[in-house]
C-alpha cells in the first residue's frame, strides 16, 4: 500500500483501477479542420485515398481467391496471384496511408504554396492510375520486394514514381509551413507536433531513398535491386505511419467520449521520442555499404527497438480511456459518432498488438510474417478509417450512416483477426510466403485448415473494406 501511495498521481491512474485522481490532466485531443481551399485540398486527397483502398479490395479478392485451397483452382496462373499481391499492397498501404497523411496536413495546414500542393495531388492522382491499370494495360514481371513490391513495367514504374514525387511534396510543403504548436501546450497542440514530426519522418525517408537510389548497384538483378533500393525509406517511413495512426488514436478517443489520461506536454514528449530514432537514419548509411548484411540489420534494429518506444504508452492511455468511457462523459460532436469511432478505436488497438506479439513467434520465412505485419498494418488502417468517418462532415459532407459506420470496423477487423489467426496456424506447420497454388504444398489436414481459416478471414475482411468504400463514396457525393 505505501508503494501504491508512493508513486505519483497519474502513474498510479494508469496501474491502479478506480477514479482519476484530480491531479490527473484528462485532455480532449481533436483538431479544428481548415476552411476554403485547404478544405478542398484535403476533400480531394480524401478522394484519391478512399478510391485507392477500394481498388485494393478489388485486387484483393482474387489475392484471397488465390491461396484459399477451394478457390485457387479458379485462377488462371501463379503469376496472376503475385500481380494482385504487388497492386494490392502498394494501393492498401503505400497510396492509403501516404494519401491519409496528406489529408492530415492539408486540412490544418497554412495557405502558403497551395498552388504546390494541388501539383502534388495531380501527380498522386496520375501516378495511382497508372499503377492500378499497369497490370491490364502494360504487364510485366512481379518482383516481390519487402515494403514497396513493383512490376517490373514502364506504366507501373512510371506511376509509382509520380506518387512518390507527389508525396515527397506534400510532406516537404508540411515541414515548410509547419503546423503551430503553441508555447503553452495544448492538446491540439500536441496533434499537431505529432503531425510536423510525421512530416519529419517522411522527409527522411525521400532522404533515404535518394541515398539508396544514388549507391544500390545497377547491375544487380531486379529482386535483389528493389529490395535493397527500399530496405532503408522502407523502414524509416513506418514512422510516420505509427505518428499518423497515434495522432488518430487520440483523436479518436476523445470523439468516442474517453477520457486519455496523458497530458498534452507527455503526449509530445512520447511523439518525440517516437520520431528520434529516424534521425539514425544517416549514420546507419554512412556506417555501412547499401548492399550489406549489418546495413540490412541495423535499419531492423532502428524499427524494432525506436518504434514502439511511443506506440506502448499511448496505446495503454487511449485503452485505459475506453475502459472507463462507459461512465457518463459530456457527449462531443454528437451521438452518432461514438459508437463509430469506438469500435474502429478498439479495433485498431486490438489488431496492432496482435501484430506486435505475432512478430515475436516468427521463425524463418513462413507465413507468420505477413501475419504479423498484416496485424500492424490493418491496426493503423482502421485507425485511419474511423477518422475519415469522423472527418466527412469537417470536410463539407453529409454524415455516414451511423449503423453501417459502427459495424464495418467491427466486420473488417474481425476478418482481419481471422485472417492472421489462420497465418499464424499455418505458419507453425511451415507454409511458405509468397507461394499460392501448388507451390504451398499443404500437406496435411491442419495445413489446409489453417489456409482455410486464412481465406474465410480474409473474405470477410474484404466485405468489411467494401462497405466501408461504399459508405464513404456514398457520403462523399453528397454535400451536407
């Protein structure tokens, strides 16, 4: 008892359950969204986002289709299979969460060089086209690279190119006209120093990348060329994903009506030391050769042991502020956002930690990868979707339709749980990565099983990622 009365106010708040204590500062995280062209700017990057996480679902489809082992027999070729799987990702992660940040920064952004931004939204606009029809219109080979897989095509290389001029842009426009963070510390605030830290991430990536891309050898085949071409940006931008999804997570959580225990000035502090592994970034390039195994390693390091170190405590504020939400609060922004925002809220919590546990059992190359990073990836992406429900009606939109708005998370992370549940079945049994078909080689009843339960999942999850596309459009063709 003397140790609990030992230690203080607001750390005894988030170990011991009862009432917050009075000494504990409960903020309220949300921010105020731009008006007139900046409004439009982040209504059109909104648009180029929900399209591209759609598309993404259609691929996805036949990605599933392709491993389930009753549906596979219905694609025409293997290949198909590793097609679908580099638009798929490529759209759902890369075109998604880069699209969302710029939402972000576009909506509570200045006025200055808007003419550059809307440069940088055609060229993403483009550059997403060209990367959804290259598989139809411009075929090549799949190289299946970790972080950005491509086809080895003009149309596909051209357009992924395009997109990453348009997001480098946008995120050197977000650091030159940085958002205001105040002297004294206010929540609002404190989202924005996590979103100026999410453009530093960002720009430091474009920085990796240009160094990778100015010492990768030419002359290397394209697996290994790609794949050392985007190990390092590939790494660092997962930081700023992690800013972005922990800036909606407290976003969230005061439209959900929690209370987060965790005072705007700690919430900067651990958005700092989220961002302070990235400045590593140069010494990692100039310690070793690109193409080397300890550059490879330390840049796993640099993610693994920097990356956590402000997700953790936020995470378990935010988690803490749900449980004791029930309690009456004083509604915010109305009824119909709470059930909305909560569900994608828990959901989001609940996949990116059963991502992070997943990366501990991983042994070897099998499918437990992709499940762990499945967990991590969908945690962020419903944390982004229950904000852009949340964000239609800032944006000059009607509202969602509240029912379909707080089932969808609930279907699409279910299937998402499903799904990597039956990855991490299967990868105990050692099914391979990156295999479809045949070259699988389920053996044995389990191995079919766990497959099975990955593709069961894995339809659902798409039924979930389709009707939250469809409420979207549906509320984004309409004004308020």
């Amino acid at each position: 008892m003397k140790a609990n009365q030992a230690l203080p106010a607001a750390i005894r708040a988030l170990v011991w359950p009862g009432d917050l204590p009075s000494t504990v500062h409960v903020a309220r995280y949300r921010l105020d969204v731009a008006g007139g062209e900046r409004r439009r700017l982040a209504a059109a990057w909104l648009w180029l986002a929900i399209a591209a996480l759609a598309a993404s679902g259609v691929f996805s489809i036949l990605l599933v289709a392709a491993r389930a082992p009753f549906l596979q027999s219905l694609l025409p070729t293997v290949d198909f299979f590793r097609v679908a799987l580099v638009v798929h990702v490529d759209l759902s992660v890369l075109v998604w969460f880069a699209a969302f940040a710029a939402v972000l920064w576009s909506a509570a952004s200045t006025e200055r060089w808007l003419g550059l931004a809307w440069t940088a939204w055609g060229l993403g606009l483009l550059g997403t086209v060209a990367m959804s029809a290259a598989p139809f219109l411009n075929p090549g080979t799949p190289v299946m690279a970790n972080y950005v897989p491509v086809i080895d095509s003009g149309m596909f290389l051209w357009g992924l190119l395009m997109f990453g001029v348009a997001f480098g842009l946008t995120a050197l426009r977000a650091l030159a006209v940085p958002q205001r963070v105040g002297v004294l510390l206010a929540p609002d605030g404190a989202l924005r120093f996590g979103l100026n830290a999410a453009a530093v991430a960002a720009a430091m990536s474009i920085v990796a990348l240009a160094w990778s891309w100015a010492t990768v050898p030419r002359l290397l085949d394209s697996k290994t060329y790609y794949e050392l071409l985007f190990w390092g940006p590939g790494h660092v931008i997962q930081f700023c994903w992690s800013l972005v999804m922990m800036v909606a997570w407290l976003w969230l959580a005061t439209l959900a009506g929690a209370r987060v225990p965790l005072s705007p000035r700690v919430v900067t502090l651990l958005f700092a030391i989220g961002l302070a592994a990235v400045f590593a970034t140069p010494l990692i390039y100039l310690a070793h050769d690109v193409a080397s195994v300890e550059h490879q390693k330390l840049f796993t390091w640099q993610m693994r042991f920097g990356g956590g170190l402000a997700i953790v405590p936020i995470a378990v504020g935010v988690a803490i502020g749900l449980a004791r939400a029930d309690r009456p609060l004083a509604r915010v922004d109305g009824d119909w956002r709470l059930p909305a925002c909560r569900n994608a809220l828990w959901a989001s919590l609940l996949l990116f930690a059963a991502g992070g546990v997943i990366g501990f059992l991983i042994k070897g190359s099998d499918v437990r990868i992709p499940a762990h990073y499945h967990g991590s990836i969908v945690g962020i992406t419903l944390a982004l979707m229950g904000l852009a429900y949340a964000l239609l009606p800032k944006l000059g939109f009607a509202r969602p339709l509240p029912k379909a708005a707080a089932w969808q998370p609930v279907l699409y992370g279910a299937g998402q749980f499903l799904h990597i549940v039956g990855l991490v079945w299967s990868g105990g049994y050692g099914v391979q990565r990156k295999v479809a078909g045949a070259e699988q080689v389920l053996r044995t009843p389990s191995e079919v099983a766990g497959m099975a339960l990955m593709g069961i999942g894995g339809l659902i999850a798409v039924a979930g990622g389709l009707l939250f596309a469809i409420v979207v459009l549906r509320t984004l063709r309409r004004e308020r």
